[in-house]
C-alpha cells in the first residue's frame, strides 16, 4: 500500500477484511465545531474515530503529546487495530490532521496511509457516507516506539550549537515572524532561532489534495532546505508539523517532529526566540 491512496483505491478496498480506517479529524478550541460529532454526523464505511485528544499524554501540561506506547496499543487496540492491519488515515480538517495520526502511528512503529483530499474529497465526488457511532470489536496490537522520529526540547536546544539538524516551521508566516501575537496566554511570538517557515496550507491543491512531488520538493528549496540532509519538523502544537513529516515521507526522507514545538517552547524562558523574517 502506497503512504498516500486515492479515494477510488479506497472505495475498492472498504470490503477488505484486513483494512481499518480511522478519521483523525481534530479542531481548534477557537474553531468551535465538534470533530467527534461531525464524525458521527457522517464518516466512511469501516471507519472509527482517532481522537487526537484522548489519545495522548494525559499527564504533560502540554496538549496532544504523544502518549506513552502502553496506552497507545491499548487505545489503538480499542479502536479494532490489528497487528498486520492495513491503515489508512483521513481527516476533515483545514490543518490536515491526518498527518499527525500518521505520523504517531509511525512512531510507534505502525505503518498507514493517508488518503488524499480526505473526507472533503470523498464528499465532493458523492461517495457514500454512514452516520452513527460504530464499536468495533477489541483487538491486539504490537508498538515500537521509533524515538528517530521524535525530538524533545533539551534535543532542539542542543541543535541550535550543532545544527546538525534543519528546522522547519509549519505555522503561518505572521505567526513565524512574530506579526500576530499567540492565542495561548503566556506564549512569546516569533520562531526558533535559524528555522525556515513553510506554512503547511503550502503543500497542497485547492481540493485538498497533495501537490506533486516535484513541486513538493521546491518548496524546500525555495526555503533553503536540502531534502536529503535530516529535519526536525515544528508548528505551534505538533499538529501542522506532521505535514511537513509527511511531504519528505514522500520524497523518500524521514525527519523528525519536535512534539512540543511552539507551544513549549514558546512559554520557555529559557529558549532564545527569533522575530521577523527567516
């Protein structure tokens, strides 16, 4: 199975006795509508929701850190996954949030899918939807936490000397530069000292569908990033920053998300920030 399917493979797959789907929609406190809801309002066959809330680190100050691999397998195993599963993973959110399902799935050692265009897509070419709330039967799943996929604060700290690492800001330019102030109380504007911002809205086609590899790869050039030297991946809450994971998944590069990413390290007095330009 491909890193990103169509919703016609899909639609030819969802009799698959081995396929599980999971909707990974996530919002905004600020963008005041129910991800769960909506899902139940209406969601592709076979699909159970990925609740990017709960399925996370209860006990971090920070919001949706990745959860220890205990309660990930126990969550994930509630949801009806599998060990040998085929996964794929779509959302119907304007932040793309099923790249963060993604990418925590990677790194616990799950490979899945992402379906292009997700449920907008799938909507917008009258394929069917069910509503409801489905429970699927309880299953058993084996993680392996891949920590190369996950850097922490002292690591992004100590790559700030070494620069051994890109980094890359997922978030919109005003919020990189500092312009426009965080919504989150005692967060600093600005960015890491020595990251290119690429906002994430840029890898993608009005339809919500991903831009071509080729130009995939040119918006890190443009920016300065050389795709085949490693990455370390940021945004404001770990969310948007799976797309940048995902379009050098893509190109054939792993790189590395910096799960606290702005949100820590923002309210961090410790931390240097930068304002303006990259």
């Amino acid at each position: 199975m491909d890193a990103l399917v169509t919703t016609q493979w899909l639609a030819g797959e969802l009799s698959a006795p081995d396929l599980r789907i999971l909707d990974a929609t996530w919002f905004l406190p600020s963008e005041s509508r129910d991800a769960h809801a909506e899902f139940v309002a209406g969601h592709i066959q076979g699909a159970v929701f990925f609740d990017i809330n709960a399925i996370a680190d209860q006990t971090s100050p920070l919001p949706t850190m990745l959860p220890p691999p205990a309660q990930f397998a126990a969550q994930l195993g509630a949801l009806g996954v599998a060990t040998g599963n085929r996964i794929v993973v779509y959302d119907n959110a304007p932040h793309h949030t099923a790249t963060r399902a993604w990418w925590m799935l990677r790194s616990f050692g799950i490979e899945a899918a992402i379906l292009d265009g997700g449920l907008a897509k799938w909507k917008a070419e009258g394929r069917p939807l069910l509503s409801g709330h489905p429970v699927p039967a309880p299953a058993t799943v084996a993680v392996h936490p891949n920590t190369a996929l996950v850097r922490t604060l002292d690591q992004v700290k100590a790559n700030l000397t070494s620069h051994a690492e890109q980094l890359v800001d997922a978030r919109s330019a005003v919020r990189f530069t500092g312009q426009e102030a965080e919504t989150r109380p005692g967060l600093a504007g600005g960015h890491i000292p020595g990251s290119a911002n690429i906002p994430y809205s840029s890898f993608f086609n009005p339809d919500r569908t991903w831009k071509h590899v080729p130009t995939l790869r040119l918006l890190f050039e443009d920016e300065g990033i050389e795709v085949e030297r490693p990455v370390i991946a940021t945004c404001g809450s770990g969310i948007s920053a799976a797309v940048v994971v995902f379009a050098l998944h893509l190109l054939g590069h792993p790189a590395a998300l910096y799960d606290g990413s702005w949100t820590e390290w923002g309210a961090d007095p410790s931390t240097p920030k930068a304002t303006g330009a990259a």
